[in-house]
C-alpha cells in the first residue's frame, strides 16, 4: 500500500472467469449494438485454454461469421498491442468497426500456495473493452487514437519473470525484483514525457 499506492483490488467472482468479464465489458462498451463488428481483437495473459480468448469470446458474443477474431499477446503490453493492430486495420480499410478487448483473472493464478503474498497483493481481476471505428465512420463525441511509438530494451528483463517451476507442477516461480523494476519505470516515464513534449510542441509546465 505504501510503496505502490494500490489501495483496493477487484477479486472475480466464483462464477466468473476471463471469457465472462470479457463479455460484461465487450457489452458495454458497445451500448448494446455488436451488428457491424467486423474484427474483434482480444488479449489477456491469464486466460488458458482452447480455443482461445478471441474465438470463445466471439461465440458468446454471437458476432457474425464474417467477424474476424484474433489473439493478441504482449502481457501488460497487450491492450495497447491491440490498440496498435486495429488502428492499422482501420486506417488501411480491412475493418470498419473493432471490438479491443483485455480481460484478467490474476487471483485464480497469483494464490498463496503458488506465490508469495507480496506479489499476489499487487495484481487483480477485471476487463475493459473498446469499439474502435474509422475516423469517418466515428461520432463526434469519439475519442481519437493517436501515434504509437513502440521499442524494446531487454536490459531490464531480469526484474521480473514468471514460468512454472516445473511441468507437473502448478506453482509458480517468480522472479520479482520490484524495487529495482520501479525505479526502471520512473526513469523511463521522465524520458517518454519530455518526448511527447517535443511531439506536442508543449512544455509540461504549460
């Protein structure tokens, strides 16, 4: 609570799992109308499984078999993976209307048996979604979805892993090296800032 900020957790209930919460959120997202859906892209890192997230969600969707329906990796990264794939498909005219969706069940994953608590304490369940649309398709009210500048630097990789400890075991063996990994992430983010202010032609302060 005090080094994070994290104050509260969602916890899925028993009945619950990625697929439902995806559903909730997909349904919501879309006020009610998934006819013209023609892409829907889904990510999660804690959804195991076949089929997967993309096609069991699209079944309970009752989307059109005209709808295509993709798996989108990149953990913590994902959602904006997918944000990244249905911006290229709309702009390049592929799809006129994409459902994004991230949906995560950490608690089913992060137990005490299989953890240690301090980890387990930071992760919680829940889903979001998204109906993108082509810029001349969208309302007024809409949102637009800017540039995506993406990179990779793999010499931090080592503050956190997570694998099975071995093939006929469920536990988990982490490698969490959170102090080290936040101080990471603040540096970075004071980079990605005074880049997006020369993108903008803004200073913070202004």
């Amino acid at each position: 609570s005090r080094k994070t900020g994290i104050q509260s957790l969602a916890r899925a209930q028993s009945g619950d799992n990625e697929v439902t919460l995806a559903r909730a959120a997909c349904q919501a997202a879309a006020g009610g109308s998934l006819a013209d859906v023609d892409l829907l892209l889904a990510t999660s890192e804690t959804n195991v499984g076949h089929p997967a997230l993309a096609a069991a969600l699209h079944e309970q969707l009752d989307l059109a078999s005209t709808c295509a329906a993709m798996d989108i990796g990149g953990a913590c990264a994902g959602l904006l993976h997918a944000f990244s794939v249905a911006k290229a498909m709309l702009a390049s005219g592929v799809r006129k209307a994409v459902l994004v969706v991230a949906s995560e069940v950490h608690s089913r994953w992060f137990t005490p048996e299989k953890v240690t608590w301090k980890l387990g304490a930071l992760f919680g369940d829940g889903a979001c979604a998204f109906l993108l649309r082509a810029v001349d398709d969208a309302p007024p009210t809409a949102f637009r979805l800017g540039d995506f500048v993406f990179g990779c630097d793999t010499s931090f990789a080592d503050t956190i892993r997570v694998n099975l400890k071995d093939k006929d075991s469920e536990e988990l063996a982490v490698d969490f090296r959170g102090t080290a990994l936040a101080d990471v992430v603040l540096s970075l983010l004071a980079e990605i800032a005074r880049d997006f202010e020369g993108r903008i032609h803004t200073a913070r302060a202004d």
